[in-house]
C-alpha cells in the first residue's frame, strides 16, 4: 500500500510516500520448511515450477541437483542469477515485480524452473522526492536511516555505492589481516 503525502515548502514540493509491506511468511515453496504454508503469492506457480519470494535488495541462494550449462532469466531488472559453480545460483532481487528462472543441462533440457516474486520488506519506508529527479529513500523501524535502492538517482546511488564499497574493502582487509 503507498501512502503519498505532499508537503509545501518554500520554493519547493516535496513528495513523501510511505510504504507498508505483506507480512513476513515462508520464502521458498517445496524447499527447507515444506511443511510450512506457501506464500500466497505461489498460488500462481505453475506445475513442476518452484516458487520463491525474496525481499528487494536481498540474496537468496538455491541448489541445482544437475550442472547448469545455461540459465534463462524471464526479466533481469526483476531478479537476477549468478552462478556459483554448476550446481548453486544465488538470486539477487532487484526491483518489486514477478520473473521466472530456467536453469537447463548441456541438452538445453530443463533441470529446474523457478517463479519468482520480488516484495517488499516488512519494514517500513519513506521515500522523499525533491524534484524530477532526486529521490531518497529511508528505512523506518523505528528511526529512518537512509537506504540505497536502485531507484534512487544516479548520482545518489554512486554516492552511496561508494561509502558501501569503501567500507567492505575495510572489512576485507581486516578480515585478511585476521586470518594472517
């Protein structure tokens, strides 16, 4: 649900939008806690798909009982797959929305299929627009700290890429330093 208010600011209109997410249920469809009601958003799988819904900006990893030689990706800016060897993939949700994934064998036959739906967390966030062209968006529970999502402006999305960046090189190089 998207909640919009505009607030006048002198010289300036500015858009705040607060969104609620679905409640918290089982990720993975016939996967680790089967037992577990599916997702209602899997109700649409197909059969012989498996079914996975993965909070945005979150990675979820999946095992291949065969070797991969090819993967198809309905639509990349939904969710997108990297290959970890020939038999693990790990699923990277990119924007809110729906995709399907086939991963198929050196015959081009399919090994698995998966449906799947990109949601929201369950946290809440603010977006704050100020203009056409910057956006901002923050993470509330229960202070708002500013998040980075790809929606966000170029220029503020490189700006964040970087601080992120520097600051997993300092974690890498004391991690090596560690195991020395």
């Amino acid at each position: 649900m998207y909640v919009t208010r505009a607030l006048a600011v002198p010289g300036r209109l500015l858009s705040i939008a607060l969104l609620s997410a679905l409640p918290a249920a089982p990720v993975l469809a016939g996967g680790p806690g089967a037992g577990d009601a599916p997702h209602p958003l899997c109700a649409g799988a197909e059969q012989g798909e498996e079914c996975m819904v993965v909070i945005i900006d979150h990675l979820k990893q999946v095992r291949i009982d065969e070797p991969v030689k090819t993967l198809l990706i309905g639509n990349p800016a939904i969710a997108d797959v990297n290959l970890i060897g020939e038999t693990h993939a790990v699923i990277t949700a990119r924007a809110v929305g729906s995709t399907n994934i086939f991963f198929l064998d050196g015959d081009n036959e399919p090994i698995a299929q998966y449906r799947v739906y990109v949601r929201e967390g369950d946290a809440r966030r603010v977006m704050l627009r100020r203009g056409p062209d910057q956006l901002a968006q923050y993470q509330c529970s229960p202070r708002c700290e500013r998040t980075l999502s790809q929606s966000d402006s170029a220029k503020q999305f490189a700006e964040q890429t970087s601080k992120m960046q520097g600051a997993a090189s300092l974690a890498t190089d004391a991690a090596k330093s560690a195991s020395k």
